[in-house]
C-alpha cells in the first residue's frame, strides 16, 4: 500500500505532503504495459495527483490533472479524489527514447510542448479549470507552475520514478511543501535551502528511506507537527453501470448506426466498451442495448 504523511510547520507557515507511491505506480505499470519513460511520466503525474486530491475540501470532490503533449507521449491523464487515490493512463503508454547524457530517462523528450491542465469538480455548478503552458515537461516544475500562476501559492515539489531492469517499480515518491498566507521569511529561506536534499527523491526511497526520513530533509531546521499518514492507492471505479450509462449518452440513433455499419461488414451486432484507465472491456449484445433505452 502507498502512503502519504502530512505534516505543517509549527508556526503554520507552510505544510507538507510526502507520499511513498511504488505501488500506485506498479499497479499502473500492470494495467498498460509501460515503456520505461512511459512509467516515469505516467507514474510522476499519478504521485503528485494524488497528493493534490488529499488537498480538496470534502469527500466527494474530485480532480483531474492531464499533460497534453506534442510529443510521442500523447496526452497523460490523471484523476484523483479525497482521499488520495488514483487512477491514470497514458496515451502511447511504448513512447520511449534514449537515456540522457546524465543517464536519466528523457521524460521531457516524450512529452514535448504542450500544456498542463488541472480540473476540480468540488461540487459547483461549474468545475474550477486551470490551464498553463508546460514549463519542462519533467512534471514536478509543471506542476509548481500551475500552483504558483493559477492558485498563486508558491509550492516545492520534487517527484521521482525510479524503473528496475524488468520494468518494474523500484522506487516511486514524491514531496510537496506548499507556502501558507504570511510564511514567515526565515521558514521560507530554510525551505529554499533544502530543496537541495530531495534530488533524486526516488533513489532515496530506495536507500529504505521512510516517509518521515523525507520530511525531516524538507523541514531541516524547522520545528512541525505530523497530521496523519494515510493509505493511498490506484483505483478504478468503472463497472458494467456506468458504461450502460456512457452507452447512452450516445444516443439511441448512433447506436443503430453502430449495428447497421457492424451488419453491413458482416460482422456481429454488439457493442465492447474498454476502460482507459484499468483496460477492462465491457461487452453488450445488440438486444442489451436495445433493452438499455427501453
């Protein structure tokens, strides 16, 4: 099971989210066969939204975050919801390229240019949407970007993936420190200088480190309070329901167009729905369907 620890300053001037997700990621990787660079991209976005989704105000609320890249990529989708579960997909999930000079997977590569978008269903009419232009396509800074010009509240966040040589997780986790109203300067000045501790975030995991070992290097020097460590996971929630719903919201018409395309080709009369986010496929005959809009 993943985890996040939250944890605030003493003097309130900033909180902390440090979240452990080689499980989520694993989980990610066994649904849609990532490439190497795939797992890294897909697996930084799943970390960091499910850090964001413990950050909306009641249960019920919901997130999606997506990267919607030029490059072999694709666009890289995230959801999240209260309580820090996930589910993603990716939309090559083989986009690969070479190692860097630096030996390190060339996520930017895959992502290209593009923008990040993030969508907030907290129970309005109308969902809070957020939109930038990506800054790196490495994820983390993007998503620093979007805090700081669409929320304006200036945060750190450091993210890693780190892959084993059977393209398994190894090591997955991320950091979020996130400035409160009136920080005080000298907290913010202690937060700036240990942003250098939390490079490579996930080869620390991968030392054994825990997620309070973590915290300590992002709070070096600054007096806090733990809140809670929670259980975190990948979840899909789709089910034979809610396609039947997709279904028709098709509308009785497009479905009969399906059927006469599908009958003319000689082919059977049925409809398969797969799930993005879990590839499980859903199959109704054409006398279910047609039951459906009775």
């Amino acid at each position: 099971m993943s985890t996040i620890l939250r944890a605030m300053t003493r003097d309130g001037s900033a909180r902390a989210y440090v979240i452990n997700s080689k499980d989520i990621v694993n989980e990610a990787i066994s649904y849609h066969k990532t490439s190497p660079t795939a797992t890294a991209l897909l697996g930084r976005l799943l970390t960091a939204t499910s850090v964001m989704g413990t950050m909306l105000p009641e249960d019920g609320c919901t997130l999606t975050v997506a990267i919607r890249g030029n490059g072999l990529a694709g666009t890289t989708l995230a959801v999240g919801d209260y309580y820090g579960d996930v589910k993603g997909y990716i939309a090559n999930p083989q986009a690969d390229l070479p190692l860097k000079p630096s030996g390190k997977l060339d996520v930017s590569g895959i992502v290209g240019g593009g923008i990040l978008s993030v969508s907030k269903d907290v129970g309005d009419d109308v969902p809070f949407n957020g939109n930038i232009e990506l800054v790196s396509g490495e994820v983390a800074e993007d998503i620093a970007q979007y805090y700081a010009v669409s929320e304006q509240t200036p945060t750190l966040i450091a993210l890693g993936v780190l892959v084993d040589t059977d393209y398994t997780c190894r090591a997955a986790g991320g950091v979020f420190v996130q400035l409160l109203p009136f920080a005080d300067e000298e907290i913010i000045s202690k937060l700036e200088e240990n942003a250098k501790l939390l490079n490579n975030i996930s080869t620390q995991f991968d030392k054994g480190l825990s997620n309070e070992d973590i915290l300590k290097l992002a709070l070096n020097g600054i007096e806090y309070d733990l809140f809670d460590e929670i259980d975190v996971k990948y979840s899909c929630n789709c089910s034979r329901a809610r396609t039947a719903r997709a279904i028709l919201s098709l509308g009785k018409n497009e479905v009969l167009d399906i059927f006469k395309e599908q009958r003319e080709k000689g082919e059977d009369e049925k409809l398969v729905l797969g799930c993005h986010f879990c590839n499980k496929s859903y199959e109704f005959t054409k006398d279910e369907t047609l039951k459906l809009f009775e």
